[in-house]
C-alpha cells in the first residue's frame, strides 16, 4: 500500500498544476450534452469510427464481461484500448429507480426525464437541462438546479427556490425575474446582487400594488423575454467564501478555477459540484456529487473517495484510470465492473497480486511520462463542440480541437422530421401566440405538430409536457435550439 500512495502523490502534484484550458480541452471534453440516433438507439454517443457496439440500457450486462492479462511490452493506453473494444458500450447511463426517463442520460431516481443529462434523486419533470439535484420539479432549459426547487425556466445555479425565470445564481428566494445574484428575495425583476429584499424592479422597490402594475406592463412584452435574459449577464458573486478566483461561490476556501458550487476546500479545475457538507481535495473534476476526498482527474463520481483518472464511477473507492464501475475498490484500468476488487483490466487478482502488479504498472507508466495523463485523445467518443468544454469556452475553434484529434461535428443539430411535417422559422412564431381579446396568453398547441427551425437552421420540437408549462406561466415559445439554451446558461462575464 505505501508503494501506492507514493504513485497516488505523484499524481496529486501533478494534476493541481493543470491549465483551465487544457483541463478543458482534455477532460471536459469526455462529458456530453447531446443525444445521436444510432441506428434505432439514442444515444451519447455519435456513430463514428471511434465508437464500437452500443446496447440500450435494458440489454446492458456486466456478467459477460471480457479480462485481459497485463501485457509489459506494450504501453497502459495500448493495453486498455485492447479491453475497451472488447466491451460494450451503453447508450445511455441509467442508474435505475427511474420512470418515464427513457430518453435521459445519466439518471437516478427521476420521473419524466426527457432529453437532460444528470438527474439525481427525486427529480420530475425534467426537461432540457442538466445538473437537476434533489427533490426537484418542473425545471427546464436550466443548469444546476438543486435542493427543493420547483417551477424552473432557463435559469442556472437555482438552490431552494421556484418561480424562477430566466435567472442566474438564486437561491431561497421566489418569482424572480431576469436576475442574478439573489438570496432570500422574492418578487424581483431585472435586479442584481440582493438579499431580503422584496417587489424589486432594477434594484429599486416598490409598493406591492406598484410592483404588480408594472410587472403586468414587462411581461407582457413576451419578444423581449429573450433579450433581458441576455442582458442580466452580470458576474455571480461570491458569499461566505475566502481565497477564492473566479465567481460564483458559497461557503469556499482556496478554490480556483471553478464553474458552480459551494462547500468546498482546496479545489481547482472543477465544473459543477453540490454537497451538504465540506469536501476538500478535488482537483480536474466534472460532475461530482460527494462527500468525500481526492479527487483527481474524475468525472461523473458520487460518494467515496481516493478517485484517480477515471469517469463514471459510483460509490467506489480507489479507483485508477477506470471507467463506468458500481461499487467497487482497488481497480485499476476496469470498464464496467460492479462489487468488485483487486482488479486490472477486468481481471481478478489476490490483494497481494494487485499490489505488486499495480506497483511495476505505475513504475511503467511513469517511464514513458504518462503517469498522470488521462485517456488519449483516439479514446475520447464525442464531439467536441457537443460537450461541456464547449458550453464552458467556445473560443475553441475548429482547427484547433481537430489539430489535437479530437473530433468536432459539423452537421446541423436536427431531429426526425415526420414526412410531410410542416417546419415553421422563428421569425413565423407570432402566428402560433400572443393575447386573445381578453388579454390571456394563448399559444396554439398546433405547434406541437410542426417543427421549429431556428435562426442557425437547428430544428427542433415542442413537446407536450413544455407547451402544458409554457401555457402555465404565460411564457413564449423558445426561439434558440434547446442545446444553445443551455449553453446560455453558461454565459456571463
């Protein structure tokens, strides 16, 4: 165990000095946002030359599983590439007690989940949108919604709060509007950096009686909805946090280079992380949902700890460059196991066995200076411009994502067009909705009949549980692709 910890230290050192955009372009690169269809599968992944057999969920079976022997004369990748075309690979990452979530990704625990990615526990009603958390409801086209929130749209970084439009950065607050920064407020419009404050509109307050009148007036003018959501683009602050770069932080101490989260010490390079509790020791990490320590180089995790280069891994614990294993301990370059330990690619080993054969790996791996490297780019499945490190940067151009082999789509973003379907432009939107004679809001529900095709000619649908929401609240049809609303969700200064 301690020649381990001597390679876990090595790794640790080496992995705190990454740069944000290298980071990106190397390991938020392997998280997607998007769904292909795959011959009759939806999937994650695009069908391309990378990618190897694809399963639906339903068929996925760790039981027939392939192991290899450790092989010295060729390098670790060399040795993983060999395993991992050997397995089969799921199209989409169904952690079980889900309903209605089919077209999902990522899920566990959720109730009518369609096209989202990473919902968690006590979830319904998720649409468009990604980092849904906790006992939440009706959330869509919004990042990182958490803790008991309800009644979400086209908002980001949402804890504890519902009726929130087109905000950013709310938490234990209500019927917000086009704001940013806000704890414990409620009825605002177009406000920034408030706390206890009620009936608000730019930052100035009025009489309830007032507040209503004119928050009749704003809302009414649905064409705008778009444009002030642009326009509250301010920083997220920072509460209760010390020693911090970067915005958007609560309860933090020492956390550099971040995007979205709270209660965390000793962090750098982490995109969207949520807990109760404070952690320390994350670093290079995408998605994690833990109240544990050392993370490095990790993606997709929840709970437990000492996690090292590895993606999609749940509820294990020393885990080395691995992917998609449950439950597990002391693995080392394992795909898809669950309750298992002592393993390398897949193979059974005695605690003994593992140690020493671990240790000549890394002794190995650390002579050809990929010690602390993550998967190659050759094993890296997904498109570039569809991924988080995208949404994250998208001054990444084109040359210089595919310079590094890495793969980029240039197709338009569609979806199955129903022969004869009628496609109406945006800029046609206005004969679907408005005001009758009674000033109620209306929108036809034809619309859910045709397909819409946005400016940058991306086509895409309105489904019934969007249109019975947008109904609702009086909200107007989008005008942007659902993935380009997300990517809004990521913006600011």
């Amino acid at each position: 165990m301690q020649d381990i910890k001597i390679w876990e230290e090595k790794i640790k050192e080496k992995r705190k000095k990454t740069e944000f955009r290298k980071f990106l372009k190397e390991i938020a690169s392997w998280k997607p946002f998007w769904f292909y269809k795959t011959d009759w599968i939806l999937s994650r992944y695009p069908q391309t030359d990378r990618i190897w057999k694809i399963v639906p969920a339903s068929k996925y079976n760790r039981d027939s599983l392939k192991s290899l022997n450790y092989d010295f004369d060729i390098t670790f990748f060399e040795n993983f590439r060999k395993l991992i075309h050997t397995v089969d690979l799921r199209a989409l990452v169904d952690y079980s007690w889900n309903e209605n979530s089919e077209f999902a990704d990522c899920i566990f625990g959720g109730k009518n989940v369609y096209l989202s990615t990473v919902v968690w526990i006590n979830s319904e009603n998720i649409l468009y949108s990604a980092f849904s958390y906790v006992s939440i409801k009706n959330v869509f086209n919004s990042v990182l919604v958490t803790d008991n929130s309800e009644n979400i749209y086209w908002s980001t970084m949402i804890t504890n709060s519902f009726n929130i439009f087109y905000s950013k950065n709310i938490s234990n607050s209500s019927n917000i509007w086009f704001s940013t920064n806000l704890i414990w407020c409620s009825n605002c419009i177009w406000c920034n950096l408030l706390e206890n404050k009620s009936y608000c509109i730019g930052n100035k307050e009025y009489s309830k009686e007032n507040f209503e009148k004119y928050k009749k007036e704003i809302l009414k003018e649905k064409n705008d909805f778009l444009k002030n959501y642009k326009l509250s683009n301010h920083d997220f602050t920072n509460y209760w946090s010390v020693n911090v770069k970067w915005k958007g932080l609560f309860f933090c101490d020492n956390v550099e280079n971040w995007y979205f989260f709270k209660r965390l010490k000793n962090w750098r390079n982490v995109l969207i992380w949520t807990w109760w509790s404070w952690v320390e020791n994350y670093y290079d990490c995408i998605d994690v949902w833990s109240e544990a320590y050392d993370f490095y180089w990790v993606t997709s995790a929840w709970n437990w700890n000492n996690l090292y280069m590895s993606s999609e891994v749940w509820w294990d614990s020393y885990i080395y460059y691995s992917l998609d294993l449950e439950s597990c301990s002391f693995c080392l370059w394992c795909i898809w196991l669950k309750n298992k330990s002592f393993c390398i690619l897949n193979k059974q080993y005695s605690k003994e066995e593992w140690y020493e054969l671990a240790n000549k790996i890394f002794s190995q791996m650390e002579a050809d200076w990929i010690l602390w490297d993550f998967f190659p780019w050759e094993l890296n499945p997904f498109y570039f411009n569809d991924t988080m490190a995208y949404l994250i940067d998208d001054s990444f151009t084109k040359d210089e994502v595919i310079s590094d082999w890495y793969m980029w789509r240039d197709e338009k973003i569609k979806v199955d067009i129903p022969e004869n379907a009628e496609i109406v432009e945006t800029k046609n939107l206005s004969s679907f909705q408005g005001f009758d004679s009674n000033w109620n809001w209306q929108i036809n529900p034809e619309i859910m009949k045709k397909v819409i095709q946005d400016e940058n000619w991306n086509i895409y649908k309105i489904v019934p549980m969007e249109y019975e929401f947008l109904m609702k609240h009086w909200l107007p049809l989008p005008e942007i692709h659902w993935l380009d609303r997300i990517k809004l969700g990521f913006k600011f200064k």
